[in-house]
C-alpha cells in the first residue's frame, strides 16, 4: 500500500480514530493530525470555527500525514486534500464499551489531554456533555450519513477503506509498512 499519502481516520468516539492514526503514522513515517488537539483549547472551550479552520488547512499542507477526527466544520479541508478514508465503523457495543473503558483510565489516572485539559467524572457520567451520551448520539448517525459523503463527485478521488471490526483493523494494518 504505497499510495497512502494523505489519511482521514474516520469513526465514532471510541473506535480507535487516534490508535489507528498513530500506528499508520508511525509505519508509514509521516506526520500525525489529531484535531481534537486542534479543536480544544485550554479549559476545554471550542476553538472559534476560523481558528479551527487555519489550524487545519495548515496542519494538512504538507504532502504526506495522517488525520483523525471528524469535525465536520473542517471535512471539506481534510477531505478534498486526502487520498484515503479509513472508516473505523465497529458495532455500538463494542465502542461503547472502549470509551467506558477509556473514560475510566483517564479519570483514574487523570491524563491530560489537550493544551491540560483532563475528563473528569462529573463532566463524563452526570452531565448532559457525557461522552457516552454523544456516542448515542452520532454511531448510528455516522453510519448514516458518511456512506452518501462518500459518494459525492467532490469525494471521487477518495479511497475509502471500510473496517468493520477491530481485528479487521489490526488484519489491515499488518499489511502496511
């Protein structure tokens, strides 16, 4: 697979989006996006849209990386300068159970994040920001709406790669480098 130049790693949160991206970086040694990082500021407030925007179009010049993310305020950016999409696009239970998972080791373990910024409990298991209500949210949206996005004659260009599983992903990843 020597014509990934330019990945978008697309999936639900708690689908492995930032994992994935690390390990195609690292095999296929080119530069890591993660627009979480781009999109959070200190104390987790938004990045305005025209920052976000800046920050990607300029994290996404270069001829060769990979980004995870799916900040639909920058997809015509990352999209129209991508070769590859890496859908990420596993069972509900089984991201679910992944972002419970995460969630807990990084209130545990109090992890930062972006720019200090840490999930507390309160914010992830008693408010109406919980991570795991957005997941509710968007895994069903996701697998509505990407399948027509991926179609449009803006989008032709694009190779997508569909994973439907995580042993799909390993299976797919052993493949590169």
């Amino acid at each position: 697979m020597t014509d990934l130049e330019r990945i978008a790693v697309l999936g639900t949160s708690g689908s492995g989006k930032t994992a994935t991206a690390r390990q195609l970086a690292s095999k296929l040694a080119i530069s890591h996006v993660e627009l979480d990082a781009l999109h959070w500021e200190p104390d987790w407030k938004e990045a305005e849209t025209a920052v976000m925007r800046q920050r990607v179009t300029q994290a996404t010049s270069g001829a060769r990386w990979v980004v995870d993310g799916n900040y639909s305020v920058v997809r015509d950016i990352v999209w129209q300068r991508a070769t590859h999409l890496i859908w990420l696009d596993y069972p509900f239970m089984i991201v679910m159970f992944r972002v419970i998972r995460r969630t807990l080791r990084r209130v545990i373990t109090q992890e930062e994040l972006w720019h200090g910024n840490r999930e507390r409990w309160s914010a992830q298991f008693l408010s109406k920001d919980s991570l795991f209500l957005w997941v509710i949210q968007t895994h069903w949206k996701h697998r509505r709406d990407y399948p027509p996005q991926f179609h449009l004659p803006e989008h032709a260009h694009l190779k997508v790669v569909h994973l439907r599983s995580p042993k799909q992903t390993d299976d797919w990843l052993a493949q590169i480098g």
